[in-house]
C-alpha cells in the first residue's frame, strides 16, 4: 500500500534541461514517473521561467504542493495560481540592469506575479520579482555578469537554455535564489531540507542541489553540479528524469 515517504518530503524539479528539453514539452514517459510519486512525495516544479509556465506545466502533473518560479523570487500555490511569497527587486538596481541591458541591445523580460515584460517602457508601476537577459552566448554572458558581480543588492546567475542552445541571465534580489527558495518550500512543508530530493542541470540550480539531501544532475550538466551528484541521470532528451525517478527515486522513497 502506498504511503508518504518518512524519510523524504518533496522534489523539486528544475523545468528547462532536465523537466523538458528542446520540444518544450513533458514526455509521456517522464509525466507518468512524475506522477507515480504522488503518493510518496510532495513534487515542486523550481523554474528560473515566469509563474505562467509553472502554473501550466504543474496543472500537466496535477501538482498541488507549492511551486518555484522566477528563479525563487516567486512562490506560487498551483491550485489557485495565488502567490505564497514574493521577493522583489529594488527599484533603483533593476532600473540600472535594464538600462544597461538596452544599451547592449540585450532581449530580456521582467517578470511580475501575473505577467511580464519585454520592454522597459512598458512598465507601470514596480513589482518587478525577476529580470532575465536572454538568448545570449556564453561569452557574453560571463560578461554580463562580471559587470553585476561587486553589487551587492543582486544575485546574478546564468542558466543554459536548450531549446535554443544558448544563455539566460537571471537578476534576482541579494539571497534570492533556488537555494533560498527550496528552505521556504522545507519551512512550508515543516521538512529539512535533508529530506528534499532535488533534480538539476545548470548553474542556477547549484544552491538548490548542494542544501538538498540527494541531488540528480543532468548528464549535459557542468562539472560544478556533477561533482556533487548522487545520481547522473541520461539527457533530458532520452527522458533522462523519468530513468533517475525509476532507477534512483523510487526505491529511496519506498
């Protein structure tokens, strides 16, 4: 007979790179091995992608545990698309880093709780809870985030994006990020974070994967993440999460 897992609470799932590949779709194969922890885990998608897309991706799992968008500067309830928590970036910084980005002619969006930006004089009012630079090769983004490394009001991360094969730059408040977010979903499900199993590619999901009490890396992902993997999972595009939940997952939770 099924039961909750005592050992462990909650996965969390990085999206782009490891949840879907360059299809942007959940394979049949991986949303049923998702699906088969329901009544083990508490599963939360942890995305770097606005809150429409977890919301639409979490309704595809009938998730109903609380979700991480926006690079853990949102925290969303899936059922009723509400925000549990929030972080949102200073007004003065933010405005710096998307002046900086139209100069170098840079594409991005900022996000909000129920939408988004692609231009910064579209912008009303400030509730700005993330800003991605988009789209870019790797050089420039290393580039980019030397220029934002000394602030310290600013988490600046990068993130490969493989349905295009290039890079993301995520702006996120100081101390926001997958790591800090994945304390509030323990603090939410009154869990350690030893207990949360957590599946990764890139670098935005490093913090997130060295709190966890086990760590699935992506067999794409940088040295960084497979240095400190439990479990090497195949490619995404040989639904590499569904072979890791299978072969690695299951057998820890039951």
């Amino acid at each position: 007979m099924s039961q909750i897992s005592k050992r462990y609470g909650a996965f969390l799932i990085d999206l782009d790179g490891t949840l879907i590949g360059k299809t942007q779709q959940i394979s049949s194969r991986v949303a049923s091995a998702v699906k088969s922890l329901h009544p083990y885990l508490t599963v939360c998608i942890s995305t770097g992608r606005e809150p429409q897309d977890v919301l639409r991706f979490s309704k595809e799992l009938e998730l109903s545990g609380p979700q991480i968008s926006d690079n853990g500067a949102l925290i969303l309830d899936p059922q009723t698309g509400n925000t549990i928590w929030s972080s949102t970036l200073q007004y003065e910084t933010g405005k710096i880093v998307l002046s900086h980005l139209r100069e170098r002619g840079h594409t991005f969006l900022a996000t909000y709780p129920s939408g988004r930006y692609t231009d910064q004089d579209d912008i009303p009012t400030w509730v700005i809870t993330r800003i991605s630079a988009l789209n870019m090769q790797m050089s420039d983004a290393e580039e980019l985030i030397r220029r934002f490394k000394d602030d310290e009001t600013l988490n600046v991360v990068k993130a490969f994006l493989p349905y295009n094969n290039l890079w993301a730059v995520d702006f996120t408040n100081t101390g926001i990020n997958k790591g800090s977010a994945t304390k509030r979903i323990g603090d939410f499900l009154r869990i350690q974070t030893s207990s949360i199993i957590a599946a990764g590619d890139s670098y935005n999901d490093l913090s997130m994967l060295k709190i966890c009490g086990k760590r699935i890396v992506m067999e794409e992902a940088p040295i960084e993440l497979k240095s400190i993997a439990d479990y090497v999972a195949p490619s995404v595009d040989r639904d590499g999460l569904a072979i890791a939940i299978e072969e690695y997952v299951i057998p820890l939770v039951t």
